[in-house]
C-alpha cells in the first residue's frame, strides 16, 4: 500500500489523525484503545468529529482539556525532557510497536530541538509539544502507523506560511526553526497564505514516515481517501490534510532512473565500441543503447542513451567525458515501473548453471526468460534453443513448487 499526503492547508497532528480516520474509520475503535491509556485528567475528552467548512466534509480531531490542566501533560508539568516522556509512554502499557513509533517521534523532535537551542537530547525540555494534546497526537498517529504497516508515503509540496508563532521561547519565525531542521530537503512551495502551516509535531511524523517528498501518489488502485481538518480557517483556502491511499498489489514496482544521452560524429565506431563497453561496467550504470543518427550536415552519427542509478550521476557523467569524444551530456531523472523479478538458476546441459530471470506480470502471471550467455552452452541453434525453453521451464516448475 502506498500513502499520499496532500497538505493543501498544510499538517499537524491532528489533521494527520483526522485524515487517516477519515480515509479508515475502522481504525478508529483501536485508536481509542491505545488513547485511553493516556491518563486524561478529569473532564477531559478526545473526539473524532464529523466536519464541514462550506465547501469540503471530512473529519477533526479534538482533545478538550480542562481549563487548569491544558497544557499541563502527564503529571501536570508544563516542562518536561525527554527521559519523562520515555516514562510515561513506557508507563502507557502500549503494543510494543506503537510505544517504538511514538517514542521515535519524539526522539527526532529532541533532536532537532538540541540542534536548534544547541544543547544535547538529555537537556531538551519540550513545551508546546510536551502538552497533553501533542503527546496524544503522537501516541494516536503512532498508532495508526503501525496499523496500516506495512506502507510507503509521500508528502506534496508543503505549504511555507510566513509571520512568526508564539512559544515558550518567545516569538518565533514560520516556520518554526525545529520544523526547518525537521524538513530539510523537503519540497515547499508558498501558496502567500500566513501563519503556521506545517507544525512541529506534523513535520516530526513525515520525518519518521520517511516520506518521499515534492512527489505525486505512485501509479495504483485508489482504494481509499480521507480529509482531515484543522482547528484554524484560511482565506479562501481549505485548512485540510487530504490522503490518499494506493493499492498497489496489480500495480509495477515505480522508482526513479537518471538518463543521460548524447551524440558522437568523430569517434571511430571501434574505439566508441569499446568506450561504451567501459561504460557499461561502471558502477550505477543499467543500460548502455546505441543507434544511428543522422547529425548537423548530414554527417551519420551514434546516439548514445544511458540509464543509470541517480545516486551515480555525477561519476556516470565524468565516465561518459573520459569515454567518448562528446562534448556535452544531456541528462534528466525520470520515473519508470518496474516488475516484480528476481533470478535464479538451474542446471542446464552437461549440469552447466544457467541463469533465470523471473518476472511477476499484471494478474499475478509469471515470466521466465534464460540469460543468452549461459544459454550459448547448448551449441548449435537448436540446441540452444532446447536448453532455453527447458531452462525457463524448469524455473517455473521450480517457483510453482515452492509457491503452494
């Protein structure tokens, strides 16, 4: 399953539970499970509240405190470190993976606390996100996490926001500075609405979800969606968290690939044979194709593409340079799918080993195709040919085995 992220308004903890809630309401009684073991102070409540903001319906999710214990937390100290809420989330009896989740998130929050104040992790004392409404945000989305693992995330472009927000330290610039530490690398955009859109605890959960920023929902079968809302309103503007969530059980395996491509006119077709071959055993390097081309006055040319692992680019780059006479490497990233595969190998003539790659197509049917390279072990054409389709055959049986 895949999850999609849209923060139209932008995202905090809240609107991440009412959103998933909204998308998965049968989650919700487990939730209110592991939330009852927060130990709320007399009077208070949590609610998963239908709403409707004039334009959109979807969810809210509120916790009422008391006027003389909100803000106080567990034990009713405004202040605590990290060491208190280990204990008190210990204290909670919760599943063994939900605690692990919830302590994890606070565990980045410390961090990137430490980082901003330049203290360590022990001396961080948490304030707005110690509350009592913070941890129950943490402890809730934890739990929902782990309900719906396993599961892969993305998250849009995130709202910038501008002006500053009050804290225990003051007045503060939006972002807030733990959310500019939190969401390095993350793709925002701004839409020119003020106000703090993106909050520390939000930016802590997208961090531990290892969210794929900036991208669209992969390719799938949309199972579900849900709307979640936050307290405030913008001007003309939804103040939601919308989800989106993929199936992705039919669909291909998506990641990305850097292509490079260039053209060569002055290279002997010998020497450029034998650039491309060193080449193809770079590090990173998946595919090396060439093909005629007709360049500027008429000359014939080769076409060279390259597909590569992104995280090789710039080594890949400098190859192609050292490799060949071109003189400028066009280059981009783009998605592809992929199937499911894998090799494996059997014993083909003479107990030689032949390598198989299979691949899992749309509809669960399965592929087998022998590498032609231990397949040239069977000798003439038609022996060739007889190792091959027993090869794949023998893959196949194999895999059917083992699969019942």
């Amino acid at each position: 399953m895949h999850l999609h992220l849209d923060p139209v308004g932008g995202i905090a903890g809240d609107m991440f539970i009412a959103a998933l809630l909204d998308a998965y309401p049968e989650l919700a009684a487990g939730m209110d499970t592991a939330l009852a073991r927060l130990g709320l102070p007399p009077g208070a409540s949590y609610a998963l509240l239908a709403h409707n903001d004039g334009v959109l319906s979807g969810r809210r999710f509120e916790l009422s405190l008391p006027a003389d214990s909100a803000g106080s937390g567990m034990g009713h100290h405004h202040h605590r470190g990290l060491a208190a809420i280990r204990a008190a989330i210990a204290a909670m009896g919760l599943d063994t993976a939900v605690a692990a989740r919830a302590l994890a998130i606070f565990a980045i929050l410390a961090e990137a606390e430490a980082a901003v104040h330049g203290v360590s992790v022990d001396e961080v004392e948490f304030h707005e996100v110690g509350a009592l409404d913070s941890i129950a945000d943490i402890v809730g989305a934890a739990w929902i996490i782990e309900a719906l693992a396993p599961a892969t995330w993305s998250v849009g472009a995130l709202p910038l926001g501008s002006g500053s927000v009050q804290s225990a330290h003051g007045a503060l610039p939006v972002p807030a500075p733990a959310v500019v530490k939190l969401l390095q690398g993350f793709v925002f955009a701004d839409d020119g609405l003020p106000g703090e859109r993106v909050t520390p605890t939000g930016a802590a959960i997208l961090r531990h979800l290892a969210c794929v920023s900036g991208a669209g929902p992969r390719a799938g079968r949309l199972a579900a969606s849900g709307l979640g809302f936050g307290a405030r309103k913008l001007p003309g503007r939804a103040n939601v968290l919308r989800v989106l969530a993929f199936d992705l059980s039919d669909a291909p395996i998506a990641d990305e690939v850097a292509l490079l491509a260039f053209e060569v006119d002055d290279q002997t077709a010998e020497d450029l044979a034998l650039g491309l071959d060193r080449l193809r055993a770079c590090e990173g390097v998946l595919d090396v194709l060439q093909s005629p081309v007709f360049g500027k006055k008429g000359r014939m040319a080769a076409q060279v593409q390259v597909l590569a692992q992104p995280p090789q680019l710039a080594a890949i780059l400098a190859a192609c340079f050292a490799e060949t006479a071109t003189l400028g490497v066009r280059h981009q990233l783009v998605a592809r799918s992929v199937l499911e595969r894998k090799e494996t190998t059997v014993a083909g003539a003479a107990g030689a080993a032949v390598r198989v790659k299979l691949a899992r197509r749309p509809g669960g049917v399965l592929t087998a195709k022998a590498e032609s390279e231990n397949v040239s072990a069977g000798g003439d054409r038609d022996g060739r040919e007889r190792l091959r389709r027993a090869s794949e055959t023998a893959a196949l049986e194999r895999e059917a085995r083992h699969g019942k």
